[in-house]
C-alpha cells in the first residue's frame, strides 16, 4: 500500500472550503492509502507564535480535523513535534541542502518580502523540513496545491542526492497527488475568487460558525443589481452564490432559484435566506461534534498518543536506517 504524508497548518480555524476542497479527500485517502496526517507545529515555530497559542492552536486544528472525519484508527494523525525523529532527519538533511537551492525558493523569496524583519533560518530551510516530514515515512505521495510543487521538487533533490552520496536506493521519490480529478473550488461570499481567511473572516463560513452568525454572513454576501435579460450569464458574485448552493442545497433548490434567475424574477435576499438555512444544516453536525470533542480531554489525549506512538514507529525504522547509511555506529 503506498504511503501518503500531508501536513496540516497549525493555525486558523477549518472552512467550508478546507472542509469540501481537501479534508473530503482526506477522508476517503484513509481507506485506500497508508496515511500520515500531522499538524506542523514545527513549520510555524518560523513565525514565532506565543506558547499559550502554539498549544491552542494545536489542540483546535485536532478537534476539528477528528470532528470533520478523520479517523485516528484508519490514519496516522499526529503532531509534527511528537515525532523528534522529524527534527532529526531534517538535521542530517540540512547537511546536503545548499543556500543556493534554498534562497531560489519562491515561497521563501516570498516570505523575505513579506516580512523583512524576520528571515530566520527556519525560514530558509522550511522546505528540508518539509522533506523531513514526508521521507521520515518514505511516502511517494503528497497531496499538495500547485504552490507546493516546487517545495517537492526540492523533496526529490534532497531524497536523490542522499542516494547519489551514499551509494544507496533508499529513498523513494515523492510526487504531488491528487486524489481527485474532480478539483472542487469553494467560492467565497465577498463575490471574488475562493472561500479563505481573508477579509477579517467575512469571507468563509467556519465550521464552528452559530448559525446566527452564518446567517448574517450569508445576508452580507455580495450581489448586484439583478439581470436584465433572459438566461444571461451570471457575473461572479452571482455565480458564486450558485456554486454554493450547488455544495450545500438539493438539486430541486438550485433548480428553483436557477429558473428565477433565468426568468429574471429572481430575489437575492430569498436565495440568500435559503443558502444560509442550508449551510446551517451542513455544518451543524460538524459544529457539535467539535463542541463535543474538544470537551472530551480523555479522547483528545488518547488520539494524541496513538498518533504519536504509531509515527514514532516509522519514523524510528527510517532513522536507523538512515544513521546506519551515514555511517554512524554504536561503538
Ligand atoms: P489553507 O487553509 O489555505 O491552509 O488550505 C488548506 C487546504 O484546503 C488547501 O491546500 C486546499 O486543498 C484546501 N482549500 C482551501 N481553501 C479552499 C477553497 N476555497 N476551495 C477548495 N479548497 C480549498
């Protein structure tokens, strides 16, 4: 069975774009992949957070990824610090990684940009960390977006270069996967391009949103002015709003709607109300089980070890292996 590594962001609550656009996957890979799931607490270390949010956050992402479907029992779901054979990979990688290839990287060129205050050489090295992550469990699969790809690339340089040195064919070569062909895209409500964290959260419906507050994100979502002709296209925002409907309503809802609009007799504030009551219904389920999963530190702690323990094991074969190859011997 091949192995597939994917890490989790440590901070930010889930949407329902994080939730359609790749925990469905998730959930689905855990029946037919060996899958390690880990949330990088280490990759956020770079931005520094505070130690009271960096154990929050951890603890958060943990309720909600359980609460959204992954099962500890079908997947290995871990935190990336609990496994210090990650850091120790990393380290023995970081020997064979040239500032060059490093600086090159257009996430890190980015981040230099972005915040000249801060170039840290967790920073540079973020994407040996990122190989730390996926060779510790030898995985050939990683499901990542196109911004990822270059980050692996550099995965495969680093995994090919151990076994040029050492003379050995040890490491795999890990690819982006896409689980699906079908790239689902959740649109946002502020009527341009996808659902995300920006716009102070006005944008996505979190998973943990009341249904007061979906309702009045809902209401505030952008539209226009109506259409003025017959089945015209419809403009983003407008389009938007359908795709939406198309994830969380019945085919009958968006059929209804789809036939005003086409007749011009369409109400956005109707679809609005119709689209909120459906998200609501969506992710209620979600809500109370985030609600009641992280109440439960008994269950928390439990999947936390298991996690922890079953990594651990793999991680620990690789490390042997990979000490033995370097040539460091018990004397
Ligand atoms: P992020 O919250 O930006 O770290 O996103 C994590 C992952 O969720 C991404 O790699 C995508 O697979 C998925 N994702 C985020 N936003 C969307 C969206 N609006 N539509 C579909 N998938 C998304």
């Amino acid at each position: 069975m091949e192995t597939v590594v994917s890490g989790i962001r440590s901070t930010g609550k889930l949407h329902l774009g994080n939730y359609y656009g790749a925990i469905h996957n998730f959930v689905k890979m855990q029946e037919k992949y060996n899958c390690y799931f880990f949330i990088a607490d280490l990759h956020s270390l770079t931005t520094h957070p505070h130690p009271d949010n960096l154990h929050q956050n951890v603890k958060d992402i943990l309720v909600e990824y359980l609460a959204a479907g992954l099962d500890p029992e079908k997947c290995t779901l871990y935190v990336q610090s609990d496994v210090p054979q990650i850091a120790e990979l990393y380290l023995f990688l970081n020997m064979n990684a040239y500032l060059g290839e490093l600086e090159r990287s257009a996430s890190f060129k980015d981040k230099v940009r972005m915040h000249p205050e801060n170039v840290n050489a967790g920073l540079l090295t973020y994407p040996v960390l990122m190989a730390g992550d996926i060779l510790i469990h030898k995985a050939t699969k990683v499901p990542v977006g196109k911004d990822q790809e270059q980050h692996l690339e550099m995965t495969r340089t680093f995994s090919n270069r151990f076994n040029r040195i050492y003379n050995v064919d040890y490491f795999p070569e890990a690819y982006a996967f896409s689980f699906s062909d079908k790239l689902v895209k959740v649109p946002g409500l502020d009527g341009n391009g996808k659902m995300g964290k920006s716009n102070g959260g006005a944008n996505a419906i979190y998973l943990s949103d009341t249904p007061e507050i979906i309702r009045k994100k809902v209401m505030r979502a952008v539209t226009d002015g109506g259409p003025s002709e017959e089945n015209s296209s419809k403009p983003e925002p407008i389009q938007n709003l359908f795709q939406l409907i198309s994830l969380v309503s019945s085919k009958d809802t968006y059929d209804y709607f789809n036939h005003l609009y086409n007749t011009c007799q369409i109400r956005y504030g109707d679809l609005k109300k119709q689209l909120a009551e459906d998200m609501i219904i969506a992710t209620t389920p979600l809500r109370e089980k985030i609600i009641d999963i992280a109440s439960d530190k008994d269950y928390l702690h439990k999947v936390a070890r298991m996690g922890a323990d079953k990594a651990r094991e793999s991680a620990d074969r690789t490390i042997k292996d990979v000490k033995e190859i370097i040539g460091f011997r018990q004397i």
